[in-house]
C-alpha cells in the first residue's frame, strides 16, 4: 500500500499483486479512511453553503477539530471568508 494525494490527501491504494489478497487491517484502514473522506467532503460542502470560498473551505474541512456550526455562523453573519479562516486557525 502507499499514499496517494488527492483532494483527500492520504488516500491509501491498494498495491497487492495478481492473487494477493488484503489482510482485514488493511480492509479496516480503508474503511477509516473512506470514513474520514466522506466527512471531510461533507464539511466542505457544508462550509460551500455557509459561503466560503473554495480554497478555504478546504483548510477549514481537514480540520476536524474546529467546530462546523461556529466556522459556518462566522460567514453566514457576514465574516469575510479568509478572515473566517484566519479566526478559527
């Protein structure tokens, strides 16, 4: 397996050869991973819809520990969007 970038980042790819087979750690850290992706993508849309703009929406959505309804209510009450960011980094 290695890591592969991608809007994601730190996508794992599976590199077996013809026959191997994946050990359950490695179906399990797919899993995680498909996990985390999905909510990182659902942040960026959510931060999207409150009106950040694309590149900060995208700082803000990896990081998971910054809570969604405050970064979003900073814009939705008219923060400009990189000061947003600024804010909550």
């Amino acid at each position: 397996m290695y890591l592969a970038a991608g809007w994601e980042h730190n996508v794992l790819v599976h590199t077996a050869g013809k026959g191997e087979g994946m050990t359950a750690a490695e179906i399990a850290a797919l899993d995680e991973v498909s996990e985390v992706n999905a909510v990182r993508r659902w942040r960026f849309d959510e931060l999207l819809r409150a009106g950040y703009d694309d590149d900060d929406a995208m700082e803000l959505a990896f990081h998971v520990d910054i809570d969604l309804r405050w970064a979003t209510s900073l814009v939705r009450r008219g923060c400009p969007s990189r000061t947003a960011v600024r804010i909550a980094l």
